[in-house]
C-alpha cells in the first residue's frame, strides 16, 4: 500500500514538472505516464489514457472515476482516493500556473497521507517481524 502511494507521489511531481516544461497537453501527459513502466502498477492511468485516445481528449470525469475504480484493489483509503480522484477531476482546467498549483497542493496532501500511512503501518511491522521470529525459533524446537 505504501509503495503504491509513493508512486501516485512520484507522478504528482513528473505530472507537475511535464506542466511546467513541456507544454503537452494534459491527455499526452497521461498518455504518456501510462506508457512509462514505473507507473504500470497504477492501473488507472492506462483506463485514462485508453479514454483519452478513444474521445480524443482528456475527461477530468472519467479519469476521476478511473482512480476511485482501481484505486480500490490498490487498497487505497477513502481520504487518499479523495485526494487523488480531486486532483484528476480539477487537472486540465486552468492555465499552466493553477495547474502546477494544484500539483503542489496534491503533493502536499499526499506527503501527509503517506506520512499517516506510514505511522500506521509501524506497530504492525514489528508485530509480524516479531511473530515471524516466534514462528522460526517454534519450527526449531520441533525440529530438535
């Protein structure tokens, strides 16, 4: 889960930069993120890229539905499916400047949800590094 929400980060920030330097339309940018490889885990931007080519421009609606549709076997919160399906749904529809205002604040959001998952996520790991110790010191004394 962590992982996959670093890399709706990572895009946040290569969306933003595609804005600022290369003057691609926003349906060429998701076109072209879902043709990159390191974002080939994010299942919803070749749903929007498919869209796009097929009505020939980019659908905030549709790629908004996109997220909230895969996001939910990425097993996304509901607060991170919000923030990402808002951030798709506004993307497009202001100048280059508000564009790459709404990528900061989405960066923003997501820096803060990735650290929440994170705190989250802490006690477990040293529960299961712990039960994986118990589970092979168990299998050594049976073996003894």
């Amino acid at each position: 889960r962590t992982d996959a929400l670093q890399l709706c980060l990572d895009s946040v920030e290569a969306i933003e930069q595609e804005i600022r330097y290369s003057g691609r339309l926003t349906g060429e940018i998701v076109e072209h993120l879902a043709a990159a490889e390191v974002y080939r885990p994010l299942d919803f931007y070749q749903k929007m890229a498919q869209h796009s080519l097929e009505t020939g421009f980019f659908d905030p609606g549709a790629a908004s539905q996109s997220v909230r549709d895969y996001g939910k076997h990425m097993r996304f919160t509901e607060e991170e499916l919000d923030a990402l399906a808002r951030f798709f749904q506004e993307l497009g529809s202001s100048d280059a400047e508000g564009q790459c205002s709404l990528c900061e604040s989405t960066e923003s959001k997501l820096r803060q949800l990735l650290e929440k998952r994170r705190r989250e996520e802490q006690p477990k790991r040293k529960l299961y590094g712990a039960a994986g110790i118990l589970g092979a010191l168990f299998l050594a004394i049976l073996m003894i």
